[in-house]
C-alpha cells in the first residue's frame, strides 16, 4: 500500500478484517463521442488518459487514480464500447446501469451541439431512478455562444447543465468544486482490503481433523507473529507460513477452544462456520474419508456456496482408507458433492502430513479465479458465440434474448446478464457450465444474475 493517508485510516472491522476505506468513486457515463475521453483526460490534467488498470480492460469500464485540489478519487470511465449487433441503447445503458451501482457519484455527459438523442433518454430514465448525486454534463460547450444549446438539457429532468467544453478546459473547474461539495471523503460504496496474507478458514464438521491440521502446519512450519508495525494482532487468528508464503487461518481459536454442546451444537457449528467465511477469502472444507460424507458435511459447503467464498476441498484421514470404502466414496462424491465438482480436492492426512503441501497450490489457484475478471468485450463475444450454437428454448412462441452482459464484480466473479425476458434456470447452469469450460474458474462460485427489459 503506498498510500499513507488511507493507511492512517485503516480500520480493524469487527470481523477483524482490515479495510481502507476507498477512495470516492466519480463515474463518467455517456454515449460514444460526447466527449467522455477529454473529460477524462481534462480531469485528471493528463494529455491522454493512461490506463492504469489491468490491461485487456481498456474497452471495459477503466479506473484512474485522480487529485482535484489535494482531494483525491477514483474515475471511472465507462466508454469505448461501440455499437454492435445488440444495439447501441442496450450496451450504453447497461454498462451506465452497473458503473451507477458502483460509485458515488455521476456524471452524465451529453453533447450539448447534438442534444439529446433516444440512447442518451435511456440513460436518463436510469439516472432519475438514482439516489446518488447526477451531474449533468453538457460538453462542447466552447464559448459562450453554445450556452443556450447547454440550457435546453434542463428539460431532462437531471436539474442544471454544467456546460463545460472538455477539450478547452471551459467550466470545468466549476463543475468540478460542485461535484466535490457533495463527493464524500471515503467512498460510500467502494472498499478496499488491507494487502496482507490471504485469509483461509478451515472448515469441517467436529472431528473432521480440523485442529490436527492446524497444528500440522503449525508444527511444521512456522507461525509467523504479526509484528506489523501499527497493526494489533488478532489473537483468534494465526498466521502460519505455507508453501513459501504467509496464510492468515481465521478464527483458529474457534477451531482449538473445543466447545461441547449436547443441544443445538449443529447450531452453533453452523454460527461458526459462517462467522469464519465472514472473514475468510477461501474456505478449506475438510471431509473425513473414514465417514460416510453426512448431510452435515453438504450444509457446510453450502454455507460457502452462500457466502461466495472460494472453495478448496480437503478429504482427511487419506490414511484410514482401504479399498472398499474407497469405491463407496467415489460414488458419495459424485451424488452428494456433484454440484461442486469445481472446487479443488485434495487428498490429504492431518496425521501423517500426508500432500498437505497439495493445499497450498489448491488455495492459490481457488483465489486466482476468485479474482478473476473477464472484460466485456470477451464476455459478449462468449455470450454470442454461445447463444447462437444453443439458443435459449423458445417459452411459449417467444424467445428471450440476451442484449448485453458484464462482469459487475469479482471475488466471486458476479456477472449481470441484460435480457428480454427471464431465462430458463436450465439455460442459467447452462451459462454457468460453458463459462467454466472457458474460463475455469477453479475453486470459485459464479454468480449470474439478470436484468430483465420490457
Ligand atoms: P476437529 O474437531 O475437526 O478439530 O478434529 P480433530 O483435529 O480434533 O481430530 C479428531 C480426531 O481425528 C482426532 O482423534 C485426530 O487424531 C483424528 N485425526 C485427524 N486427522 C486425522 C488423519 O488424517 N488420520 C487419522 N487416522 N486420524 C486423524
């Protein structure tokens, strides 16, 4: 982190998880060639926008780091998308649709010499809607004589036009002292998570081999003690150093403190099970091979699935195997753990020390997809290329269309489908399958959601 201000204001959530509070998110919406570019760039006082983000991004939504009178931010900025076979409306109002969701303030920019055109009104139907402070732009404003032009955009119902010209500079500094009387210091709906070890929970029914496992690594390799300067330590997690690299296993005290309950000790497990995926990024669920694979067992990986969360199995006790209770075990995976199938497994003994080295790459790569994000451009050409070799089934003479689709977030990869109509949940999994086949996405849930239009 190399930001001292936020460091300052890192918080120790109640979870014990560290975030920095984000900076304020500013969103540039708008249709191609209003300006969105130079306004950009006008911003940020660059002569071309650099695109800091991740590369193969750049046609997707880009985020730049910006300072306006020692205030500094976050623009994001939704261009470069063109028209394309779905139409130009969809993809523009899609894209403003989930940059909206993810800032604290908009600004919707309008080219004042043409007006308002059908795609710009869509994007203002979704900017009434908002809650969040909309800032309408007018751009190409050059001189005073275009003023009149700026002046019309009232009657979009977005209050007063901030004509400005992005290109010369004119207005721009107004416009921007208003957006700062209202942008929050610390974005509202922004966080970031303190760098740090990556946070595991180590999951299992009582008995599973839970502490055994800990203690195995613990034992053989060394407890790193946070001494982080500024930083307090946790005393119910423990930092142990695996395959190379420091681990932050959440809420290990859970795991040792062996509490007995006769009643509702389900309960209580499951309490625990979710307060550990709270503040974990990926859960190891252990299993033990020894037992038949018990209803309880499938409601803890459910318990991740919920929590969106990645996923790593492990299958303890490898060493009380025989062959027999090998082949019943294949068979239990496949009915009762079909539906992760995904996730990472290893095979593994907390006893013997038996491939708990294997966890380490299995938790790298669960994270790695975790992260993932696939750029919009890739994701509509996957959609096009799926949609047109299988078809959505046609649901009463009528056939719902996909128009656009995003990835909105990651951690777990969250995708946002625009369609005409509700697709089938069979053509959902569908998505979901073909997504994997493609991507991956080792160890991770995929959340599609959907966005149906009239
Ligand atoms: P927890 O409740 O999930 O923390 O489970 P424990 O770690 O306390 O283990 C429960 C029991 O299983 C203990 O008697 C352990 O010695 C035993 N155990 C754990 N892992 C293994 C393993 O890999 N092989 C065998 N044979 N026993 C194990």
């Amino acid at each position: 982190v190399d930001d001292l201000d936020l460091l300052e204001h890192a918080d120790e959530g109640e979870e014990g998880i560290r975030t920095l509070p984000a900076l304020p998110v500013i969103a540039i919406v708008g249709r191609p060639n209003v300006g969105k570019s130079a306004l950009v760039n006008r911003i940020l006082g660059r002569r071309e926008a650099v695109v800091e983000d991740t590369p193969g991004v750049t046609r997707d939504r880009v985020s730049y780091k910006g300072e306006w009178l020692d205030r500094r931010f976050t623009l994001v900025d939704t261009g470069g998308w063109e028209p394309d076979a779905r139409g130009i409306d969809a993809s523009v109002a899609a894209q403003a649709e989930v940059a909206i969701e993810l800032c604290d303030v908009v600004l919707f920019v309008v080219d004042a010499t043409v007006g308002a055109t059908a795609t710009d009104e869509h994007v203002v139907r979704l900017l009434r809607k908002t809650r969040k402070p909309v800032f309408l732009v007018a751009n190409k404003v050059d001189d005073a004589r275009q003023e009149p032009e700026a002046a019309a955009l009232w009657n979009l119902g977005l209050g007063e036009p901030y004509p400005v010209s992005a290109l010369h500079g004119r207005g721009v500094a107004d416009l921007l002292d208003e957006v700062f009387r209202v942008l929050p210091l610390v974005s509202a709906v922004a966080k970031e998570e303190f760098g740090g070890p990556r946070r595991v929970a180590i999951l299992g029914r009582p008995n599973v081999g839970k502490s055994s496992l800990l203690n195995k690594a613990a034992r053989e390799e060394r407890v790193v003690v946070n001494d982080l300067a500024g930083t307090t330590r946790d005393p119910v997690d423990e930092q142990i150093e695996l395959g190379g690299r420091v681990w932050r296993f959440v809420d290990t005290a859970g795991i040792r403190r062996r509490v007995h309950l006769q009643q509702g000790a389900d309960f209580y497990a499951s309490l625990r099970t979710q307060a550990a995926l709270e503040k974990a990024e990926v859960a190891v669920v252990l299993l033990d091979v020894s037992q038949p694979i018990s209803e309880q067992d499938v409601r803890i990986i459910d318990l991740v699935l919920e929590s969106g969360r990645a996923l790593v199995l492990a299958y303890n006790k490898w060493d009380l195997l025989d062959d027999d209770r090998r082949r019943y075990l294949e068979r239990e995976i496949e009915q009762d753990l079909h539906h992760v199938a995904w996730a990472p497994r290893v095979n593994i003994s907390a006893k013997t020390g038996r491939h708990l080295e294997k966890l380490v790459p299995a938790l790298e790569a669960a994270l790695e997809s975790w992260d993932t994000r696939i750029p919009t451009g890739k994701f509509n050409a996957f959609l096009t290329e799926l949609v047109q070799a299988h078809p959505h089934p046609l649901r009463g003479g009528k056939q719902p269309r996909i128009l656009f689709g995003t990835q909105a977030a990651t951690r777990p990869p969250t995708f946002v489908l625009f369609t005409t109509g509700f697709l089938d949940a069979g053509y959902r999994r569908f998505i979901q399958r073909r997504l994997r086949e493609i991507y991956g996405f080792v160890g991770s849930p995929i959340v599609l959601n959907m966005r149906v239009r009239e």
